[in-house]
C-alpha cells in the first residue's frame, strides 16, 4: 500500500505488537515506528526481531526486542514489566501472534487443535491480561489507548476444514465485541481487524492439500494484500482521534471472493 499517513501522528505513544517477527506484525511495528510510536516487539524467534529491531533504529525509530512465547502467561508479564520500565506504559496493543492449521474435523488432529486455540485463544487473552492495566492507564491521563486484536474473515465465513481456526477467530471477534463495552467507557479504544489473504508466512505452517491449494490459487491468481496494507490500516485506527473506534474492520484483497 502507498503510505497513506503523513507526518508523526504517534508521536510520544508506546506501541506493544505481537507476532512482530514476520508478516502482518513485522510491517505494523515498522510503520507504527515510522509514524512516531516507540515499538516493543513480541514473538519467539528474538533474532529475526533482533533484525527488526535494528532496522527500526537505523531508520530513526525507537524499538525494543522481547523474545517471548505469549502462550506462557509469566513470560507476557514479564515483558509488560519491561516496557514499562523501559518505554513507559502500552498505550497502543496490535495482540497479532497467531497460527493457522487446517484439517478435516474426523482427521482428529488435536494437537493441532490445542496450538491454534493455546495461541489464538490462551495467548490472546494472556497479552490482554498483562497490557490491560497499561491501557487503561494511559487512557485514565486523557491518552489515546488503543488495543487492536486480529482476527480473520475466518471469524465469520464457512470454510471447509477450517473449523477450529475459525472458532478461535470468531471468539477473538466477540470477544472483542463485549469488551469494548467495558473498556469504552474507561476510554480504551478496542477493535478487531479481520484481514482476508494477506500475502505472508502464515500459509508456511498449513499442511492440508485442499487449503494449500486454495491459498496458492488466491496467491498466484488475485493481487492479495499486502503485510504493509494490514500496517497501514492498523495505524490509521490507532491515529484518529481518541474518541473514535473504528470496532470492526474487514479487509479484502479486492478481488477475493469471499
Ligand atoms: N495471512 C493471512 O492471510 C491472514 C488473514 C487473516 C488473519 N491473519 C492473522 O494475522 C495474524 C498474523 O499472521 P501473519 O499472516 O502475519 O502470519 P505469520 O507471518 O506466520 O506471523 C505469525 C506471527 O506470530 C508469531 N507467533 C507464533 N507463535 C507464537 C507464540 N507462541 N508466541 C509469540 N509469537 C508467536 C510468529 O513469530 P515466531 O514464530 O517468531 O514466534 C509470527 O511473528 C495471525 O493472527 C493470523 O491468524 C492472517
């Protein structure tokens, strides 16, 4: 995506995004660090963050590594404590990490099954528990705070063999759903973006013929989005004004389907 936004717009925030070491979570923490914010970066594999880190800096961004699996809820703690320590308070959380396994229901792969829901689920809330005094925080001295949760068009469509993905996804999205009525009253913004074929390593990890093959068609046959379309997006939600939540948000490669 072009560069829509101009200028500094989160100047002075402090941006925490998980899943940062490829993909979606790699662009956003480049861009929201482009546009001012200080970046923590969360994933396992630390020198791939390492090296994001680095280009961060180099670029005159302010960036921190935080090699940690958001499944173990003290190493999530442990990392909240160091970007307070060390950046101040989360004021912008993009809770991103997740993992895609595709198979049919009676393959009873269950070890699969527990991954996606240990990460899109356990890991997800492990990251709201240990930011969400952060944000409302930050949002309590009149800042922007904002916590973005990604979820997929998966949330909401019937896809065959996808099921265990998309019921973690539709959980991230009504979950997201009923704690914003919570956490809008205390000013802290919550949102989930539920992206279609986005051109990353996700599909890397999926090992069933029909899904590959589906997700190679949408990769060689459509202009899918780009990781910097989904960065461009995040930071958009996290620049306007405090009092406006963008809530949901679907995003298309436009000529997906569905
Ligand atoms: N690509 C798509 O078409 C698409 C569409 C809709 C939604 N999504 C969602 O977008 C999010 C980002 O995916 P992506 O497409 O950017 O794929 P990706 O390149 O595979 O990124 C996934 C990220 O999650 C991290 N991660 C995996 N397990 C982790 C763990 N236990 N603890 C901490 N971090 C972990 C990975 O890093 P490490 O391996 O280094 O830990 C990696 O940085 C996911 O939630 C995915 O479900 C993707």
């Amino acid at each position: 995506m072009t560069s829509l936004l101009t200028g500094r717009p989160l100047d002075g925030r402090v941006a925490v995004v998980t899943g940062a070491s490829s993909g979606m979570g790699a662009a956003t923490a480049r861009r929201l660090a482009e546009l001012g914010a200080a970046v923590a970066v969360v994933a396992r594999r630390k020198e791939k963050l390492e090296a994001l880190a680095a280009d961060i800096t180099a670029a005159g961004g302010k960036a921190i590594c935080l090699a940690a699996d958001v499944t173990d809820r003290a190493a999530v703690l442990a990392a909240a404590d160091q970007v307070s320590d060390t950046l101040g308070p989360a004021d912008l959380v993009f809770n991103n990490a997740g993992v895609q396994l595709i198979s049919a229901i009676d393959e009873l792969k269950v070890d699969d099954w527990q991954r996606q829901i240990d990460l899109n689920v356990t890991g997800v809330m492990n990251v709201i528990a240990a930011f969400l005094p952060h944000l409302t925080a930050t949002a309590e001295q009149g800042k922007p705070a904002d916590l973005i949760n990604t979820s997929s068009i998966a949330a909401t469509r019937i896809l065959e063999k996808y099921s265990i993905y998309s019921g973690t996804k539709a959980y991230i999205s009504h979950l997201t759903r009923l704690i914003r009525v919570e956490l809008g009253r205390k000013n802290v913004r919550v949102s989930a973006i539920e992206p279609g074929m986005v051109d990353t390593e996700l599909p890397d990890h999926v090992t069933d013929p029909d899904a590959s093959a589906m997700m190679a068609g949408l990769l060689s046959d459509i202009e899918c989005l780009r990781d910097t379309d989904i960065a461009e997006t995040v930071a958009f939600i996290s620049a306007l004004p405090r009092h406006v939540n963008i809530s949901e948000l679907t995003i298309l490669p436009t000529a997906q389907p569905v």
